[in-house]
C-alpha cells in the first residue's frame, strides 16, 4: 500500500476545524429548535425522527466500523512486531520513522470514522432527546477529530495502543446502543443485562484512559532516558510536542467524567 496522510484526502488542519464549526452550529440550532417545538407542544417532545432504525443502523454501522479497524489494526501491529522483533515502537515511534503503509493507513480511516460519529448528536437531537452525559459527549466529539488528525500528522506515539482500545470499547458500547434503540434486549428477555453491560462500558472506558495515562508514564520514561544521539518519540519533539501533551490532557478529562459518571450510575443503581 503506498498510503501516506499527507497526500490524503482531509490531511490539512482546516478540515477538522471547519467539520467542528459545522457540527457546533448544527448542535446550537438544532437544541434551539428542539426546545422551541417542545414549548409549542407543552412541554412534550416533538422529534423529527421518529423510526428508531435510523439509531439501530447508525450504531451497528459504528459498531461494524469499529470492530473491522480494531481486527486490522491489530494484525498490522502483529506484522510489524514479527517484523521487528520488538514492540518498542508502541511506546517510543522515534521521530522520523515512516508513517506510510498499512499500519498507519489504519489510524488513517479511524480519523475518517470521527467525522461520521459527530453524527450521534445529531441523530440524537432530531429523535428529540439529548443522551445522557450530553456535554461530555460534544466534548468528546470536538477534541477526538483533533487528536486523531494529530495522530497522523506527526506519527504519535502510542496511537496504536489508543486505536486498539479505542475501537474494542467501541464495539461493545455502539452494539449496546444498537440493541437499546432496537429493544432487542427485552425481545430476548435479557433485562436484567442492560444495567450490567451499561456499566462495564462505563468501566471500560475508565480502564482505558487509565490505561493511556500509565502508556504515557512510560513513554515519558522512555524520552527522558534517551541518549542524545537517539531520535525523540513522536509526540515529544519540537514539532510534535503539542500532540501527546494534548492527548494526555484530553484522556485526563475524560478519565474524571467517566468516574463521575460511573459513580452516579452506581449510587442510581443502588437506590433501584
């Protein structure tokens, strides 16, 4: 494959920034309109949408998506590891290295995938509703683009250990959302599950930011340890600094909204 970012569709900045414009605005006027058609209706929600498979399809799509990035990725990075002899490379991609070819064309399509997940809100506010834990996700949404498009651009390190966690938590969170919008799990009898799978996506997603943080210790390690005729891991030269130091704020964010979550999810679960 002769993949490379910069020669990709989408590979500047402006894009990212121009689809985070879009969706805000989008988002803006469509809580604007939400809240208007629900005060001419007293109070009761009005959607535009109303077929819950519009939600069944987008999820599985997701869901699918997710799983097909997490089997290539996966395989690539076993390649190169049989290639290499090592796994170095995960924690420490030295600056300079090649960033073409299949594995990276991996982190290439998941970059692509943020642009099509901006559509959870979307979807989310013409059914008339706002998912719970709404601003963390737009929050989510907004910085995500950013983080994988820097991910390609300066060849981060430890961008595959975030893509393989990434897409596996995403394969159980959008099929569970996939079966709530579809109701598949009170077809199937299976009730008593939905809390339990609710709240192991929650804990995986915890496991996986801190995950991320402990990778990052380690990568930080690895930098401050390097000889000064040693290449810097991407993500800590001059010209890429910005991209691992904003990934370790982004994922520390989320690491404490997701435990607050998870902890109001247990005292409600509780109280039940």
């Amino acid at each position: 494959m002769t993949y490379s970012f910069h020669e990709s569709p989408l590979h500047d900045i402006k894009f990212p920034i121009i689809a985070i414009a879009v969706y805000l605005t989008t988002v803006f006027f469509l809580i604007r309109l939400m809240d208007y058609r629900k005060r001419a209706n007293k109070g009761v929600s009005n959607p535009l949408i109303t077929s819950p498979l519009i939600l069944v399809f987008h999820n599985l799509f997701l869901s699918v998506s997710s799983l097909i990035m997490f089997i290539g990725c996966i395989t690539e990075v076993y390649t190169r590891y049989q290639r290499e002899g090592s796994s170095f490379w995960l924690f420490c991609e030295r600056e300079g290295a090649d960033v073409k070819g299949n594995l990276y064309y991996w982190s290439y399509l998941y970059y692509l995938s943020k642009y099509y997940e901006l559509l959870d809100t979307i979807i989310g506010l013409l059914r008339g509703s706002r998912m719970p834990n709404f601003k963390i996700q737009v929050y989510h949404h907004v910085v995500v683009i950013f983080m994988a498009w820097a991910w390609c651009q300066t060849g981060q390190s430890l961008q595959f250990i975030g893509l393989l966690f990434n897409t596996f938590v995403h394969v159980v969170m959008y099929m569970y959302y996939a079966a709530s919008a579809g109701r598949w799990l009170e077809i199937l009898e299976i009730t008593t599950w939905k809390k339990t799978i609710k709240m192991t996506t929650t804990r995986l997603q915890i496991i996986q930011f801190m995950t991320s943080f402990v990778c990052i210790v380690y990568s930080m390690f690895i930098e401050m340890n390097r000889s000064e005729t040693e290449a810097h891991c991407s993500g800590f030269g001059a010209d890429s600094f910005y991209a691992l130091y904003a990934n370790s704020l982004f994922n520390a964010t989320l690491l404490l909204a997701f435990l607050n979550v998870f902890k109001v999810n247990a005292k409600k679960k509780n109280t039940e």
